[in-house]
C-alpha cells in the first residue's frame, strides 16, 4: 500500500470516527413513539448547531457533480450557479426557514398538506422529489465520484465497481446514523474539502504562472451569449426561481437547517452556508477547469481530475482524495436520508401504516433506492456535460413542485385538486418544451413553465372547483 492510500484510508476513517464519537455523544429522546423516532432519524432530535447546518448544508451540494461538472465545462461562466445560490439561500433563512418552524414541519412538502389542508398534493410533491433524488441526484454523484477517483488515481476497475463502493457506505451513514451523522460528518469532511479545494486552486493558477493569456475570451467572460450554457438573460428570469426551488424547497437541503433546536439557530448556519457560497465555493469550481483548458485543451468531465493529479504533491493527493470521497459520501447519504424521510413521513404514514418501525423501514427504503442509483450510473456515463444534464432534467419537476409552494404561499382559496393538476401540466409543458419544441433556452423556458403552472392553479381553482382565490400580502401569516 503506497502512503496516498495509507492517508487516504486514514483520513476517511478518521473523519467516520469522529462523526461517531459525537453521534454518540449526543442526547437521544426515551419517547417512543412514531412522531419522536421521526424527528430523531430524520431531525437529528432538533440538535443540530449553527456549525452542523452550515457544513452540512455546504457539503451536500459540492460534491463531485458541482466539482468535476462544473469545471467540465472549463469557463467562469459557470460561476454565476454558486453566486446566484446565495440569493437562494438568504431566501430559505429569512422567508421559508421561518415558515416551516412555525408550522413545525419535519418535511417541506407538510407546509402544503397544512397550507391546502390535503395530504395528497404532499403526497405527489413528495414522489416527485424521490423521483428527482432516486433518477437524477443519486447515480450523478456516484458517477462523478467514481469518475474523479479514476481520473486522478488511473484506476483500472470499471468505474461501476467504485460507484457500488460509494453507494455502500455512504448508505450505512444514512441506515446507521441518521440525519445526525450525516450532518456532522458533513461538516468535518467540509473542513478537509474546502481547505484542500482552495489549495487546488491556488496550485493549479501557479502551474500557469497566473497568466490567462491564450486562453479564449468566451471562457473568461461572465456575461453569456445567446449560445452559451448560461445566456446572461437567464439571470432575470429562471435562474433565480431555480435557485429558490433548490434552497427553499428541496428536502435534501432544508432538512437541515430544520433540525436546529430555534429558527435562530438554524438561520444562522444557513447564512454562514451563503458566505461560503459567496466566497470560497465560486473560485473552486471554475479556475481549475480553466487552467486544464491551457494546459490540456478541452477535455470536458476529466478536467477536475486531471489537473489535481498534475499539481498536488504526492503526499496531498490521498487526503484530497479522501475529500472527494467525503463529498460524495455525504451528498449520496444526504439524498438518501432526505429519500426516506420524504417516502416515510409523506407517503408510508399517510396510506399504508402510520406507525411504521422507522429504523427498519429506514435501511428497507435505502437499499432500494441505491439499487436503482447504481443501476443508472452507466446512463449518466454517457453524458456530455454532467452538470448541464442535471439542471435540464431537473426542470421537469422543479418548476412544477415550486409553483405549488408558491400558489400555497401566496394565495388563499385555492382548491388542492387545482394545484395538482397545474403540478402534472407543469411536467408535461416543460417536458414538451424538453423533447419536442425548444424555442428558447432552457431555463427562460423554465421561468414560463412556472408562470404557467401558477395561473393554471388558480384559474382552474376558479373556473372549474368553484373557489375565489385570495392574494396573500403577508407570506408568513
């Protein structure tokens, strides 16, 4: 065993240590009922520190998709995901993170079965969200991961057969461990990723002497034209709903920061998450890829890889390693627990048992959803661009789950039965607009499926249930 296995074996083992001894250190509720065993596996008991929820809400994110993916595409174009991620993040602490603590919610998508007073509309919501999680999220970052540690390490094994070893682990963190030890060793492999990811990019801008000459003006620019991945029109239209639909609504993040012990607490990890958003992440996720375009041409999803290998020393390349696959670890159990939550509390409870034996309903509902994310990994495989893939797919769910969050939020009198119907025409409309006719970019189109789907609530809502819709003035109350 060479001494970058060795660090890398130990780091990683020392980071599932560390998470351990303060899982077990952590005080746990003799209530036994299903209500108190939720909020434990799914809530961390309502523990979790300002310090737990920033890193675990960080680290959930940037994993191997944002990393390897991002820097695929080799321009600082892709920058603008990270800064307009903190618009979305200072919209969970100060609008919704209030909104779920008052309505004491251990899922998301329990604000709308209070909000139209219907499980049903939570129901879809929360099959949508597992879909999302299940067809997209999972088998993208077991990919990337596996992709990563092949590139840098030039693994010979099929990348299938590190994908399984990731998806292995990161599922005993999610059985075993709960949203307790995944936050926490969210936030220590945080620490060890975000240190060694800004020495990557320190090194990788030294390789070149800091001299970008050479390099062609359209991946140096931030401002989009109509043929790049992000057109600078897509800024004022559906970058910024997509920003709050990932922040605001979607599970895998909120459940975090919905596992403070205040909303105090837990607003202040969130805007810790948004500094770090602002200031560490953007630079990590587009200068290494831009430096490989200089020094090796286009060479797409290997860049990240390849230039990590190339500039860190010998003795760093196992711990960042260990980084790596501590980002991916934490983001596949992240899903998962987020998975199993939504699937438990929002579907299992509500049609088939509502008093479940949740741990073991826990590991079931986990080894199947990893089955599924390892059976698509060669899918992803085949991809031109990981994270352009992602957000396009995403956009048949996220548009339609946020119009409902909205029309539940901002208007009073809407029928659910309405909602849901505008959630499945939202799908269909902006799979449409997918695969048969695609007039403009992807994400205006995603702004317009939004709209959509919000005036067909209410006005099927009117027209067709009877109701007379109210525009709410104060989102809060």
């Amino acid at each position: 065993m060479t001494s970058q296995h060795m660090i890398f074996f130990g780091l990683t083992g020392l980071i599932a240590l560390l998470t351990y001894l303060k899982c077990r250190a952590a005080p746990r509720s003799n209530d036994l009922s299903t209500e108190a065993a939720n909020k434990e596996v799914f809530l961390a008991g309502g523990s979790l520190s300002w310090f737990f929820v920033a890193g675990s809400i960080t680290l959930t994110n940037l994993s191997t998709d944002q990393l390897v993916g991002m820097n695929g595409n080799q321009m600082a174009l892709l920058a603008w995901w990270e800064l307009a991620a903190v618009a979305g993040l200072i919209i969970l602490a100060k609008v919704f993170l209030p909104i779920y603590y008052k309505y004491n919610c251990t899922t998301t998508t329990e604000l709308l079965e209070k909000r139209y007073n219907n499980h049903h509309i939570r129901a879809l919501i929360a099959v949508l969200f597992l879909l999302g999680n299940i067809c997209i999220f999972i088998p993208s970052m077991l990919y990337t991961g596996s992709l990563f540690m092949q590139s840098m390490f030039s693994v010979d094994a099929p990348i299938i057969f590190i994908a399984i070893a990731f998806a292995v682990v990161g599922s005993a963190y999610a059985v075993f461990g709960g949203l307790r030890a995944v936050a926490v060793s969210d936030a220590y492999s945080g620490v060890l990723l975000l240190s060694l990811g800004v020495l990557v990019v320190i090194l990788a801008l030294k390789a070149i002497d800091f001299d970008f000459t050479g390099i062609p003006a359209e991946r140096l620019t931030m401002i989009g034209g109509n043929d790049s991945p992000i057109p600078w029109h897509t800024l004022f239209t559906g970058m910024i709903f997509i920003q709050v639909f990932y922040w605001s609504t979607n599970q895998t993040i909120t459940q975090r920061a919905m596992a403070s012990p205040s909303v105090e607490e837990g607003q202040k990890g969130v805007l810790v998450a948004a500094g770090i958003r602002l200031l560490i992440v953007p630079p990590m996720i587009v200068l290494p890829g831009i430096v490989s375009y200089k020094l090796y041409g286009d060479i797409g999803d290997a860049a990240y890889g390849r230039i990590v290998a190339d500039v860190l020393p010998d003795y760093l390349s196992g711990a960042f390693a260990a980084a790596i696959a501590a980002a991916t670890l934490t983001s596949v159990n992240s899903v998962l627990n987020s998975s199993t939550t939504l699937y438990i509390c929002d579907i299992h409870e509500k049609y088939f048992g509502d008093s479940p034996n949740v741990p073991r309903l826990n590991g079931i509902i986990t080894v199947g959803i990893i089955l599924v994310g390892i059976g698509l990994v060669p899918v992803y495989a085949t991809a031109e661009s990981i994270i352009n893939l992602i957000q396009q797919l995403y956009g048949l769910l996220s548009m339609p789950i946020l119009s409902a969050f909205i029309v539940g939020l901002m208007f009073n009198k809407v029928d659910a039965r309405a909602a849901i119907f505008a959630v499945v025409f939202g799908v269909g409309l902006y799979g449409f607009f997918s695969f048969v006719w695609e007039p403009f970019h992807y994400i205006h189109l995603m702004f317009v499926t939004l709209i959509a789907c919000v005036i067909t609530a209410v006005s099927v809502s009117k027209l067709v249930f009877g109701t007379s819709p109210e525009l709410r003035f104060t989102i809060g109350r």
